[in-house]
C-alpha cells in the first residue's frame, strides 16, 4: 500500500510539472493568436473608417476574430451607451487573452488616438498601431517558438527529476 501510494504522488507530481509547461506554452501561443487577430482587426476597422459609411461603435461591432471580439463587442456597447472612446476600448483591453504589459501600452495608446476629430488622424492612429503590433506579433512568435518547446520538454523533466528526488 504505501509503494503505491509513493507511485502515485510520483505520478501526480509529474502530471503537475507537465501540465505547468503546457500551460506557459498555452499563454505564449494564446498572445501570439490575439496579436495577429488584433492586427487582422485594426486592418477591417482602417476599412470600415476609410469608407465612412458606420459609426466607429458600428465599426467595432463588425470585428468577428474570435479572441479579440468580445473586447470591440464591449467597447462598441459602452460607446452607444455615451461613453467616451478612448475609456470604452481601455476598459475593453482587459478582455483581450493573453497580453503583456508592452501589448496592452500599445493599446492605450491606440484607444486614446481615437479620440481624433477627423478620420485622417484615426487611420495614421490605427496604421501606428498596426506597425507596433506587428512588431510586438513578429516579437511573440519568436518568443514562442524559442521558449513554446522549451516550456512543454521543461515541464516534463522538472516532473521527472522532482518525482526522482522525492520519492
């Protein structure tokens, strides 16, 4: 019984490990996946702005990326409610998956130069934004195939070497 028991906690303790990996991998990927999508975003609302047929809450309802649009869905409904912009999207960002620190700065910045009058000054606001996302995306996918694998291999052998020394 207590060989069992020893097994198990060895086993658990493994499972754990792993499992941390995987999910550090998980996070890496899942900022990845929103930057691209936040760029793929900003590229239909340069469009739909350019165009000037909808209403910038209009716009943001219109953004369907699966992890971002819960976020421009938020903002666009606070904005009809008569908020501000700039406050609807920075109380938005927190929705977004999986941002750093230097991802959610950017969006700041994006949300305050919303509040532009004409849309000239929007689509230099939303282009800025795009270059800053590109480069922060281009940073996440290295980051991810650098330290994606390295998390999930890691995870396994810190559960290994911890079951190995503990029991």
């Amino acid at each position: 019984m207590r060989g069992f028991i020893k097994l198990f906690g060895a086993g658990l303790t493994f499972v754990s490990c792993f499992m941390i990996g995987l999910y550090k991998s998980h996070k890496l990927n899942e900022r990845r996946k929103t930057l691209m999508e936040l760029e793929n975003s900003l590229s239909l609302l340069e469009t739909e702005i350019e165009s000037s047929i909808v209403t910038l809450p209009q716009a943001f309802s219109r953004i369907k990326a699966k992890s971002v649009k819960e976020a421009f869905l938020s903002a666009a409904k606070k904005m009809q409610q008569g908020k501000r912009a700039d406050s609807a999207f920075i109380s938005s960002i927190p929705m977004l998956p999986g941002l750093a620190g230097e991802d959610e700065n950017v969006l700041i910045s994006f949300a305050r130069g919303l509040l532009s009058i004409d849309k000239e000054g929007q689509i230099r606001n939303i282009k800025l934004t795009q270059k800053r996302i590109s480069a922060l995306r281009a940073e996440a996918e290295e980051e991810y195939k650098r330290m994606g694998k390295l998390y999930k291999q890691g995870g396994v052998l810190a559960g290994i070497m911890v079951a190995i020394i503990l029991y």
